[in-house]
C-alpha cells in the first residue's frame, strides 16, 4: 500500500541517521532529553530552517542532524554567482549572475538566483527571484520570466502522480490552521482540499515524476 511505502522510505533514511552521542531531535516534545522545534505554524517552518544560516547552538545541531560539513556542498557555480558567507547551498547548479545572501538553497537549478533571507527547495527554473522570508517549494517552470516571490510569498508545487501539478500560495503572515478551509491568494482549492485530494498520493512515484519534468526543463536552459 501506499502507507507502506512511505514507511518504509522513511524508515530507511531514519536508518542512516548518524548522530553519535546525541539525544532524540524531534518536532515534538516527549521529555527533558529531547531537542524539539516546532514546525506546526509556517513562520516557526521560516524560523527553524532559516537557522542553517545561523551560528549558534541550534543551528550547530540541525547541520549535524543533516550531516553538513560545509556552506556549500555537491553544487556547481558559475562566474558572477555571489554567495554570502553565511548562506547555505546544497545539491545545486547554478549557472550565472546571481547574488545569494542569507538563504538556504537546496536542490536548485536555475541560470540565476536573487534571494534574501529565503529558503528554496527542489526549485527549477530559468531564473529565481526570493526577496526576504519567500519560501519555494518544489516548483519547476519553463517560463522566460521564471518564478519571482515577493517579501513573505509562499509558493509550493503540488504534483500528481500523472505528472500534473498545481502551485498553492500561501503568505508568511497567513495562518494556515485559520484559513484552512478558505481560498487564500488566488489558489484554486483551499489547503483543506489540497490535502484531501493528495491523501492518497504515492509519493514515491510523484517524486520520481518530478525528477523527470525538472531534467526536461532544465535541459533546455
């Protein structure tokens, strides 16, 4: 079944887990020995993982839990990509005139990036635009103008297994358990109905839709 599944994917990366004489690091609080944050509200999501671009103790444990040795790891920048020193990029490429400043990038493929204070997820298009607190989610597009969020947008890409995909906007200031059954910004359902229709969704097979529709656009960069 599709439960079994993601169980199973989930319990295979909890398997590779390394962290030595470290406590329980969580989302929840189960006792005095666990490290926990909470990821419930969308500015505490901003909050928790902004912090890779932070110095203090928290932050130092949350490269730990993901294993980061470095501000810039398995990513490929070209000439005139200017990254900040505080500023984390992951499993990117990113090709030209670009101008990173403390932002979190992961997994991203573009021709140029302009973020400030953003985190970008598993985003594919030929230009990027995240001004302070935006955060993008799996997005891919194939337009000239590319994807471009303004001061606190949310833009996340939900995918079906057929391959079609919907983007859900969002704002930092919204609050999603408030507005859950509300139509905010100009989406087509409300997050209610997001999670209804994708309850089922074998997110297996949609991530590996989605591995194929971002080479096909970024190849054509």
């Amino acid at each position: 079944s599709v439960s079994v599944a993601h169980h199973v994917r989930m319990s295979a990366m909890k398997s590779k887990l390394q962290l030595g004489n470290l406590g329980l690091f969580g989302a929840v609080d189960v006792g005095k020995d666990a490290c926990w944050w909470d990821y419930g509200l969308l500015k505490l999501y901003s909050t928790n993982n902004i912090k890779l671009t932070e110095q203090d103790e928290n932050a130092e444990l949350l490269r730990t839990y993901f294993g980061i040795t470095s501000l810039q790891e398995n990513s490929t920048l070209g000439e005139g990509v200017k990254v900040d020193d505080v500023s984390t990029v992951f499993s990117s490429e990113i090709r030209s005139s670009s101008n990173i400043a403390q932002s979190a990038l992961c997994n991203v493929n573009a021709i140029s990036v302009e973020a400030e204070g953003a985190i970008i997820v598993n985003c594919t298009a030929r230009k990027i635009v995240a001004k302070k607190g935006a955060i993008l989610y799996n997005l891919i597009d194939d337009t000239p103008e590319g994807i471009i969020a303004e001061e606190g947008d949310v833009m996340v890409s939900v995918t079906q297994e057929d391959g079609t995909s919907m983007t859900v906007k969002s704002h930092i200031n919204i609050c999603g358990g408030k507005k859950w059954k509300e139509i905010v910004k100009d989406n087509s359902l409300s997050f209610e109905d997001v999670m209804k229709k994708n309850a089922n969704s074998n997110i297996g097979k949609i991530e590996n839709v989605r591995k194929v529709k971002a080479q096909k656009v970024a190849d054509s960069f």
